[in-house]
C-alpha cells in the first residue's frame, strides 16, 4: 500500500475484488486455453495479470489504450494487477 492515510474509492473497491476473485485459483482453470509458445520470440505476460487487467478494463469501461494510461496513472490499479513498473 502506497505511503497514504486515506483509501481511495477505487483502492476499496480493487481490495473487495481481490478478495472475490480468486486471482491465484484462476490460472489453473485458463492455463490449458493460454497461449504458450516454443521457441524464440516474446513471452505473454502471466494469465493471473492479465485476468487482472481484463476484468479492470470492464468495470472501469476502459479501452485497451485507456487501460495502459490507467496502469501509469494508477497505484490501486498497478497494485491490483500486480504490475511494477520500477
């Protein structure tokens, strides 16, 4: 949790859906359907961050180019989808 007394709305609401949704149970149910590629080339980002980054996207009626501005702008969504940008 970031250095603040005060929990935004959004950091509350993000706090009852990790409690919700089981994010480390939903992988095993996905994995067989989630891409995993051989060989050279770009690995996909972990299906637990990316669920986390789908489902946002829907309750916040975000495009795909608004989501990633949202992930920089936003310490409750970064923390939520487990994204570091350091």
């Amino acid at each position: 949790m970031r250095n603040s007394c005060k929990q935004t709305h959004k950091e509350k609401y993000l706090a009852v859906m990790e409690q919700v949704i089981p994010c480390e149970m939903l992988p095993k149910e996905f994995s067989p359907h989630y891409p995993d590629p051989k060989g050279a080339g770009l690995r996909p980002k972990s299906l637990e961050r990316m669920l986390c980054i789908y489902w946002m996207l829907h309750w916040y009626n975000l495009s795909d180019p608004a989501m990633e501005e949202s992930l920089y702008d936003s310490y409750a969504m970064r923390e939520f989808s487990r994204v570091d940008l350091g």
